[in-house]
C-alpha cells in the first residue's frame, strides 16, 4: 500500500482500555512522525487532550481518535483550533452522558471491580465486534490482551472521564478541521446514526462506512481503515 506524504505528525489517540495495538494495523500507512499517547493515568477528558497536545511541540499535527479517544480529538480540536490541522474520529459519538448510560458504565466498572480485568474483557469485548469477526483467534486473542494489560483502577478512571466528559454536539457546527469520519457498519456501541448526526453537524467533512465491522474498526478491518486514511491525508492537487 502507498504510503501517504503526511503534511504534520500524527497524534493516534487510543479508546477505552485501548493501548498502541489498537493501531498495530494503522500505523505502518504513515510515513513521518507519529505518536501514540499514554492515558492510562488521565481521570478526565481534560487530562487526556493535555497528554495527546504534548505529544509533539510542532506548530500543526493531525488528530486521529478512536472511540474515546475520538471524544478527546474532538476536544483538543476545540480548544486548539490553531495547531489541529485535519481531524480523523473514529467508532465514536458527540453526545452528552444518558441516564441508561451512566447505570451501564456503572455496572460494568462494577464488574470489573469485583471479577477483574479478565472477566471484564470475556463480558465486554464479544459485543464490540462484528459477530462474523469473533472466530477470528489472532484478533480476538490481541484484543483480549490489550484489555488485560489494563487494571481495574484504570477503568474507572477512563469511565469516570467518559461519564464526565463535555457535550461535543454542543460545539460540532464550531469546528472548522477537514473531518473523516469513520465507522463501522455493525457498529452496536457507536452505530451508524451517531456518525451521520455529527458529519451533518460538522461543517468540512466526509463519512465513510466500512462494511463487516464492530467497533474496533481499525483491526476488525485495518486496510481499509488505512487505505481511507491515506485517500483522506494524501496531498490534494
């Protein structure tokens, strides 16, 4: 696959319980700088955009989020219309916190309390994918791995974040970054509808709908998640 000639470094902004594997099938698109930032430590939303802006010094980089991490690209957009020159949200959603929300995030931060990372990743992970991609024993091993290189202690703090975070649609139709939007069609967490609400919203951007994937887009189906974002980040003529 061509690489793309990326015109500032690239921050790759991870999701919930989410690490660099997420983006193992990415990040080989590139070419120059990038940078993966660590959130396990980060308690808010606040906390994570501080850690990814840090990432690099250069006057303009390119935010590309998944999940969560999305909500904190969209964030750092925000507040640093100036130095973020393309935005990429992925698997994501720009709504404030729902009452059924907060009783779920609860129950399962519960869950991961009592039971440990290990029963949280066997109860969560099953419904983040597509259900054709659940036989596939190299991404479900990885994914299971990547949960469980996380703590208990973690999780509740990416979950306080999340259910503390801002009301992104509050401010969408502000945001002037070219914007890919990208999801996958099985997506039952963050579905279809979330993304076509915030690309009408959103005053530049594009919607890409990739076929045979769950939530963890970027691996359930990561060359088509790349080939997007070469076509998106290649220099136009």
């Amino acid at each position: 696959m061509m690489k793309p000639v990326v015109p500032a470094p690239v921050i790759l902004i991870p999701g919930l319980l989410s690490d660099a594997h997420v983006w193992r099938e990415v990040q080989p698109a590139f070419d120059g700088e990038v940078h993966i930032p660590d959130l396990r430590e980060a308690a808010s939303i606040q906390a994570m955009v501080d850690r990814s802006l840090a990432c690099s010094q250069a006057s303009e980089i390119i935010l590309i989020g998944h999940s969560m991490g999305a909500r904190v690209a969209m964030e750092a957009a925000r507040q640093a219309p100036q130095r973020v020159k393309r935005l990429v949200l992925i698997s994501t959603g720009s709504h404030p916190l729902a009452p059924s929300e907060l009783a779920n995030r609860q129950a399962i931060t519960a869950l991961s309390r009592e039971k440990g990372i290990e029963a949280l990743a066997a109860h969560w992970l099953p419904g983040m994918v597509w259900a054709g991609n659940l036989d596939r024993s190299v991404l479900m091993d990885g994914l299971t791995a990547m949960v469980c290189r996380m703590d208990p202690s973690i999780h509740a703090r990416q979950i306080q974040a999340l259910i503390n975070r801002p009301d992104a649609s509050s401010y969408l139709s502000e945001l002037r970054q070219e914007t890919l939007l990208l999801v996958g069609r099985e997506d039952r967490w963050s579905p279809v509808t979330q993304h076509t609400y915030m690309a009408n919203k959103l005053p530049h951007s594009q919607l890409r709908i990739i076929e045979e994937a769950g939530h963890f887009l970027p691996l359930e189906q990561g060359q088509k998640t790349a080939e997007a974002l070469r076509q998106f980040l290649s220099p136009r003529d």
